[in-house]
C-alpha cells in the first residue's frame, strides 16, 4: 500500500522547481489565497511508511510538545509575505493504536467547498492556513486507509501537558476555544479509533448552570477543563456520552454560516457559542456522524 509519508511547503518558483526535481506531487491551491504574499503550495510524496497524524502551530509555545513528541516540522511560514501568525506544519509517522494511516491529502481555498469534503469524508484540519490575515479561509484535508471514529476527547488551558497528550495518541484541535477573548489558550482535542465499538456517540455543550446540571443528570460524562479558562465569560464544558450512531470527526468553528447542519454530510452544529459572555469570536464545535 503507498501512503502519504512526507510533506513540504513551497515558498516560490525556485523551491518549486527544487521539489519537483526531488519527486514531490503539488497540491492544487494557494495556501495564502487572497491574503498577498508569496504563493504557497504543498507538496508531498508517496511511500510505504505513513503520517498518521497532521498539525498546525500558529505560536510558539505550540513547539514544545510537538518536537518532543517526535513530530517533524516543515519549516516554513505559511503566512509568508502575509502578515498573519507565524503558521507551521507538523507531521507524525506513527504505528500506535490510535495512528491510521493518510492515502490522501488535499486543500480548499474557498469555504463554499467544504460541505462536499465532509460530504465525501475527509477529515479538516482545524486551523485556517491564512489565519489573522484578510485572506481565504484554506484549510487542509485528510484521508484515512479506514474509517475513523472518536473514542476520547479532552481540553487543556496550558501547554505543559501537550507531549504527554501526543505521545498518548491524542490530535490537537490546532484553534483556541478562547479566539479573541483573552484568558488561557484553550485546546480540545480528540483520539481516533477504528474500532466502532469503541466510539462517542454524542458530544454536547453546557454554558450555564442549568445545562451543566442536565447533562451531569443525563449520565454524561464531562471534561474538566473550561473552554472559556480566563476570560470573565460563562463557564463552558464539554460533555460526552457513548450511545448510538458513533462521532468520526470533531472541529472547531469560527463562522457556523460557513457550514451549517447537513443531513446528507452528516454534519451537526453544536448551537451553543463556546465563547459564551465575553467578547471574542462566536465559535461552535461541529461533528460528524
């Protein structure tokens, strides 16, 4: 089986070149569309060692537990020319219980076009490549040898834990439940598995009192970290429960117009703003069943 096994980013023509004569494949689209500065590709090359796992940095405290959890950085701005965060990509080659394998890879530079990758079931990276720019919103997009479903999900406010997390087969959520809102950065994360048996069946939302003792009467179990850590709004926490009808994906959104419940994708919307009573970005969890 050939597998997605290396990645890299091109800055301009004469790495491009430097690429192709090393075997590379290009990725259609501009990773800085509509947001200036260099024209940014991503390339990779086939093999028979697989990335399992992909993701984004966008500060530097973000480094740490990736390097120290044996990722292989691609050192180049995503944002080159752009203004934006300093953004890296981060790639993984594991054989774990929780790492499956990448056949293909791919990028939208416009956000019309995502209901149809979900619809066709890929797997989005969390992070807007042009983030903090006035650009598109380009994000990256996975498949799997096999279907993948959630089994595990958590939060952190800090970043002492990350290495651990990593190690332990956990993908970050590469976009701050806190956008715009000051306080902690505060990630959710998630582990896959193949094993359907072993899935979430539903992911839900508190953000006030009354919801909090709902779902805490309903059995379901929570995650102890607030994905509002800091920031003087309601106190938000993330619940889960294993039922019926297994979770394959989990993200983050920061515009829930950019894609709204879709029976036919298999998309759900959590209604409720994670950034609840402060004054940063409205951001919605979706998932897919």
């Amino acid at each position: 089986m050939s597998y997605i096994s290396e990645l890299h980013v091109s800055l301009n023509a004469a790495e491009e070149l430097n690429l192709q004569k090393r075997d590379f494949i290009v990725i259609d689209g501009n990773l800085n569309q509509g947001a200036g500065g260099n024209y940014i590709r991503l390339w990779y090359k086939r093999g028979s060692v697989a990335i399992t796992k992909v993701q984004v940095s966008f500060n530097n405290d973000m480094f740490g537990g990736l390097n120290n959890a044996g990722y292989t950085p691609i050192e180049k701005d995503l944002n080159a020319g752009a203004w934006g965060d300093y953004l890296y990509l981060w790639y993984f080659q594991g054989s774990g219980e929780f790492d499956t394998p990448i056949v293909e890879i791919s990028v939208t530079t416009e956000a019309a076009d995502e209901a149809e990758k979900f619809a066709d079931g890929w797997e989005r990276v969390a992070c807007d490549l042009n983030r903090d720019t006035t650009g598109n919103l380009i994000h990256l997009w996975l498949k799997r040898e096999k279907q993948t479903y959630i089994c595990d999900v958590t939060a952190t406010d800090s970043y002492g834990s990350d290495m651990d997390l990593f190690e332990k087969g956990y993908i970050r959520v590469d976009e701050d439940t806190n956008r715009g809102a000051g306080g902690a950065y505060v990630f959710t994360w998630f582990r896959q598995t193949t094993d359907p048996e072993k899935a979430l069946k539903e992911i839900q939302v508190s953000i006030n009192e009354d919801q909090y003792l709902e779902f805490q009467q309903q059995k379901y179990k929570q995650v102890v970290v607030d994905l509002n850590q800091g920031t003087g709004g309601n106190k938000v926490i993330l619940w889960y429960k294993k039922r019926s009808n297994p979770i394959k994906a989990i993200g983050l959104l920061l515009n829930k117009d950019v894609v709204t419940d879709d029976q036919e994708a298999g998309i759900s919307v959590i209604p409720k703003n994670i950034n609840e009573g402060n004054t940063g970005n409205v951001e919605n969890l979706y998932v897919k069943q």
